[in-house]
C-alpha cells in the first residue's frame, strides 16, 4: 500500500473538537516541580506554609458552619413552634441546609487543597499475586504506609492536623442531631384538636355548636348548601384562621364532608346521630403516615389516601378494607343549628393521625 493511501485511510480530526491533550498538561504543574513527584520530594516551605494557612482556614470555616448548624437547631429552630411547626419552616430549612453545605464544601475544599498543594505523591504498581501475602511484601506494605504518613505532612503540620479534627468533630454529632427531627412525639397534642376548642367557645356563648366553613373561603356551610350524593368539600372550624398558629391547628382540625344517601349508610346507632340526611365528617388525615386522605369514589363509596393506598369505607364508619392503615378515620359529630347551617358539636372521639405515633 503506497503512502498516499496510508493517510487517506487514517482518521481524520473532525471540525470543531478539541486536540488530542498531551500527557501531563490535564492539570496546572509548578514551574519548580520536578516531571516525577517521588515520595521523599521536599515541597518549597515558604509556598507549603501558605497553603498551610489556607487549608486551615477553610477547616476553621467548615467548623463554624457545624457549630452554628447545631447552635441553631438546639437554640432557635425551637421558638414559636420551628421546624416542628409550620411558620418557621422556610427559615429553619435555610439556616440548617445553608449552614451544612457550607460546612462541607469548606471540608472538601480544604481537603481537596492539601492533596494537591501539600500532598507529595507517585504511582504504585503492585502486581497481584496470592492472597496471603509473604512477610516482605507486608513489610513493604508497612513502610509504604509509613511513607505515606510521612509525605502526607500529617505528622509534621500539627496546625492541619489539629484544625482537621476540629472541624470534623461536630460533623460527627450533626446527624445524632438530626436524629432530634424525628421527634418529639406529639404525646397528647394529637388527641383534641380546634374541633373541640371552638365547640367549647361556642356553647360557652350559648350555642349548640361552632359552624363548619369551608376550607378556602371560611364560607359557613348549611345542609342544604350540600345536598347532592356524591359530594366531597374540604371543611375547618369557623375562627381557626384567627389563631397564632393557624397552620398547625389547620394540620390537624383538616375534615371531609361526604354526602352520602342515608339508606346505605352502616353506622352504630349512635354514630348516626352524628350525620345530618347522610352528610358525614371524617377526619382528613390519614391514619397509616398522616398523608391527605381526600380522594373518593362515588359508586364505591370508598376513601383513598393517595400516598400508600389505603382505602376506607365512607359508609361504614371509614373502617380500613385496603392498604397499611390499621384504624379508621375518626368521625366527626355534626348537625345543624337554628339557621340551616352546618355545625360540629364535638371534637373527635379519638385522636387523629397516624397509628404508630403515641396518642397518649
């Protein structure tokens, strides 16, 4: 073959991609460093010194950041409810997400830094060979480990070492902190809701009960209003939205009305009573994790909580037939008061949410 058609077979660089990369040009060299970097090179002191600084400056930043991480989730993610409740949740996600990724960005920085400024390095070939290694090549194993200890400047840069463990000190306990979030339990918080405060309220003043307003509009609601089978609303106690903590007591006072005909409903003579012409109120929240439970299927009758698929029967008692929930969905007593409008007369009977928690 001639050497014309040598080059014309041989593949040709297309337009527009970059050159092949020399070898050794992938990463900026010092102008001093020598081609091959063996573990006893000497780097320059006053050049090592200074990344020295800067390397420990960033493991004194990364400290900071953890310390202020746990000083804020034990100290001020607390008050006014915080990250437990719902109005602080924005500044608590910044202050603690914000203060843990700077702490580890300074972390890698700095350690990314050392290794390439103050680390001396080569390749090691090891040729692989039985398992059980011979007593030479664990003494060359020993001393290679030695070497290594020695080139990484560890031993001699007491200022690394020491702020390196300082920052990675509260590293360690940040996540036995956020173990924290996985708690309180809610103990007895779970079994009354503003169902019950506002009834109270309400018949201190003379009345049967606290009207239900639906969830958007704090609109009052009458029977009547809500007459066509099938239905499904949303519905709060009326005044909620006045309180200090709206949102929480929003959380957990969250109820379903559903408009069922009273002929298919299977309740317990008493929970009948707490219907008015088969319009019934459960709670909304899921007893298996607390998820929305408001999808609902009118030839079925059935309640869906879209998170896992539990199922629960509307017209007997919202008793579970499907899925992880192990209870029903509480039932909310109503009736009607001398206007027509649709009114609680009770809290629930039990408490609401997820069956694992301690209802106390």
């Amino acid at each position: 073959m001639s050497e014309s058609n040598e080059e014309s077979t041989a593949p040709k660089r297309v337009i527009g991609t970059p050159a092949p990369a020399e070898s050794g040009t992938l990463l900026a060299k010092d102008d001093n460093e020598p081609d091959e970097i063996t573990p006893g090179y000497e780097l320059d002191e006053k050049s090592a010194k200074k990344a020295e600084r800067v390397v420990a400056l960033f493991f004194l930043i990364a400290f900071a950041a953890s310390v202020i991480f746990i000083v804020y989730f034990i100290g001020f993610s607390g008050r006014d409810g915080g990250m437990h409740g719902l109005d602080r949740a924005w500044e608590s996600n910044l202050w603690l997400g914000g203060m843990m990724t700077l702490s580890f960005l300074a972390m890698g920085v700095g350690v990314t830094l050392w290794i390439r400024r103050l680390m001396t390095s080569a390749p090691i070939e090891q040729e692989r060979h039985d398992l059980n290694s011979s007593d030479a090549d664990r003494a060359v194993f020993a001393r290679e480990v030695k070497q290594g200890a020695l080139d990484s400047g560890l031993g001699r840069r007491p200022l690394l070492r020491r702020t390196l463990l300082l920052a990675a000190a509260p590293l360690g306990l940040a996540p036995l902190m956020l173990l924290r979030d996985l708690g309180p339990l809610p103990e007895k918080k779970l079994r009354h809701t503003y169902w019950g405060e506002a009834v109270k309220k309400a018949q201190a003043e003379g009345k049967k009960g606290v009207r239900i307003v639906v969830d958007g509009t704090n609109a009052p609601l009458k029977a009547t209003d809500f007459n066509s089978p099938g239905g499904i609303i949303t519905v709060l106690p009326e005044g909620i939205e006045e309180e200090h903590d709206a949102l929480t007591q929003i959380a957990k006072a969250s109820t379903i009305l559903i408009n069922i005909p009273p002929d298919q409903l299977k309740l317990k003579p008493e929970r009948m009573n707490w219907t008015v012409n088969g319009i019934i109120a459960y709670s909304k929240i899921c007893t298996h994790v607390g998820c929305p439970a408001a999808l609902y299927e009118q030839t079925t009758h059935h309640i869906l909580c879209p998170c896992h698929q539990s199922t629960f029967d509307a017209t007997d008692g919202a008793k579970v037939i499907f899925g992880p929930a192990h209870r029903p969905l509480p039932q909310l007593p109503i009736a009607v008061d001398e206007e027509g409008y649709l009114i609680a007369t009770a809290d629930f009977p039990e408490p609401i949410g997820p069956s694992f928690w301690e209802r106390g």
